[in-house]
C-alpha cells in the first residue's frame, strides 16, 4: 500500500477510501478479495488506526466491503462498481406528459456513458405498482447492482428509503434556485424581465407549490423599489388540460386582471396559449406572456415566445457531478444550471 500523503484536506480517511475505490473500480482489488487486517493497513499507510477504521466503515456503508464476523473483512463478492441507478415515481415511457423526463433520462444515460458508467431505469409500470419497485431496486442493491442512485421519484417515501441505503444518493434537483442568489430563480427572473417590461399586475403560474413562489416574486418587486401587486396561482398537474382550467379561472375570477402571465412549465404553457386564443385576447397586447421551456420543446404562439429556456443538458451535467462528487467523497457544493433568456415579442419588445 502506498503510504498516505499527510494534507490538511481532504481529511486523511477520505484519501483511504479514495484508494481503496481507485483499486476496486480498476479490478487491482476483485470481488471476494480479502483486506487486510486495521493494524496491518494503519502500518502501510502510515496513519492512525482510527482513520482506517473510518475509512473501512465508509467502504462498507458503500457497499463496497463486508466485514464477516471471525473471517475478515473482504470486497463483497457482487459489485457492478459502475452502475447508476436511476429512480422515477411513474411510467416515464407510457405516460404522455413524460416528454422532458425522457429527455432527462436520455440525457443521464449520454453523460454516464461518457464517464465510463453504465444505468439501471426503475420506475412504477402502473400507479399501484411502487412496492414491486421498492421490492426490485431494493434486490439491486443488496446484490451490489448498483453503486450509485439518482433519485427522480422526490416521493417522502423514496426519500426516507434511500436515507437507510448502503448505496450513494442524490435527490435529482431540477430547479436553478439558490436561496441565497435570487438571481438564479426562474420566478425572480421572470418577474424582473416583465417588471423591466412595465408589466405590473403579473399572474403567476407554478406547478412546485412551494414556499419561495412569493418570496422570489417579491424580491423581484423590492429590488425595483416597486409594490408587490403578483398573484401566485399553484397547479397541481403538468398538462395542458391544467393551463386551460388555471387560464380561464384566472380570466373570469380575478379583478383587475393580470396584465402579464409567466407561466413555469412548458407543457402546462400549451393550455395557457388555447385559453387566451380561446378567449379572443391577443398577445401581448391584452395578455403579455413569458415561460420557463425546456430546450428542444418548442411551443405554438401566435407571436414568438419570450422565454426562459433550461437546457437538460445543462440540468444533467450539474447532477452528475454532484453525484460524482458524493461517490469520490468530496464537499458538495451547490451547481446549478442558469436558463437563458431567449427574448421574442409575447412580452411587448419591438
């Protein structure tokens, strides 16, 4: 064994672990191998007993190695080292609003293969079907299938799961939001873009249903020294059919009526465009309009689109070197994929 070299980062049981990896992942340590003795590699790295014992409860954590009690400890005799697995809480490849998590996982399967991984897809073939998948991903990883996981399901239950798991995790964020830099938010950005506009009275439609809607929104309008007059409206389904129903509740209910809409999905923007041709109202004369698309999803307008466009690309890379990072045991940091904004005429530009 090479002696460990004595830095002040990373910690000295990482540098462990990230020799043991290198070796198991390169086939120089093969499954069923037997490590030697803490006293022995403490001697051979040079280093505390503790911070091989640390290193070792990591490696086994990971699945990597198992301890066997009276025997030893050995590399676990079933390992696919490379294998990501990749975890939706639906039938991405049946269901018809899928279209962006089939880019996304298209995409995660382009850039693991890239790195020299490989992915194993597992997703519920019917709605009722979550505890066959459980029961299969839980099989996998028992077995050592996996080395890692990317969770798409954002389920409490997947999440409490794959908290107990041996197998490294991350949950997939999609999102461009930086608590700390409102900058980042497609909400702050939005509404900025029509507050720049002239647009005052913005509609907002949102399928996250979350806290920060109104607190990126009105960041938007303080930064501007204007008063906060945004109306946040909370979908529950990415379709089409939800754009037309929040369109025509918005148009018939609210008064005074919104004078710009940004609308934060492409496909429920679909619906939103038929309800206000539907209505008669032109863009943007009568309704200006601004959405989050995603890259290579191209929308129908009457007049081009104003947009902030996300690339899956973009999402998918930033992902996956936080995967990575988690599997190499480096700090994390935050990584976030920054929309364009692609300017067309919906919002009033000449």
């Amino acid at each position: 064994m090479d002696q460990i070299q004595l830095l002040k980062a990373p910690p000295i049981y990482r540098q462990i672990v990230a020799k043991f990896e290198e070796q198991i992942y390169s086939g120089t340590l093969k499954s069923g191998d037997r490590i030697a003795p803490t006293l022995e590699l403490a001697k051979d790295f040079g280093v505390g007993r503790n911070a091989v014992q640390q290193a070792l409860s990591i490696l086994a954590e990971r699945g990597l190695i198992e301890r066997r009690s009276k025997r030893g400890t050995f590399v676990c005799e079933q390992i696919n080292s490379r294998t990501i697995g990749v975890i939706f809480g639906h039938n991405i490849v049946t269901e018809q609003y899928s279209q962006f998590n089939r880019l996304l996982y298209g995409e995660i399967v382009r850039q693991a293969q890239l790195n020299g991984w490989r992915t194993a897809l597992y997703f519920p073939v019917t709605a009722d079907n979550h505890a066959q998948q459980l029961s299969q991903l839980g099989r996998d990883i028992a077995a050592g299938k996996l080395r890692a996981i990317i969770n798409l399901d954002g389920s409490t239950a997947m999440n409490d799961y794959l908290s107990k798991s041996s197998c490294v995790s991350i949950e997939f964020d999609g999102s461009t939001d930086d608590e700390d830099i409102p900058e980042t938010s497609l909400l702050y950005r939005g509404a900025s873009y029509l507050l720049d506009m002239g647009y005052r009275n913005i509609g907002v439609i949102n399928m996250s249903a979350d806290d920060k809607s109104p607190g990126y929104t009105k960041k938007a309008y303080n930064s501007k020294n204007i008063d906060y007059s945004a109306t946040i409206y909370n979908g529950k389904e990415s379709t089409e059919q939800q754009g037309i129903e929040l369109t025509e509740a918005i148009l018939s209910e609210q008064s005074p009526r919104p004078d710009a809409l940004l609308v934060l999905n492409d496909t429920v923007c679909k619906g939103v465009i038929f309800a206000l041709m539907n209505y008669g109202l032109k863009i943007p004369q009568e309704m200006a309009l601004l959405a989050q698309t995603n890259k290579g999803h191209e929308l129908l307008c009457p007049v081009p689109l104003t947009r902030l466009e996300l690339d899956p690309e973009a999402i998918v890379k930033a992902n996956m070197k936080q995967l990575f990072a988690k599997i190499s045991g480096e700090k994390l940091s935050p990584c976030l994929a920054s929309p364009q904004l692609i300017i067309g005429r919906s919002c009033g530009e000449k």
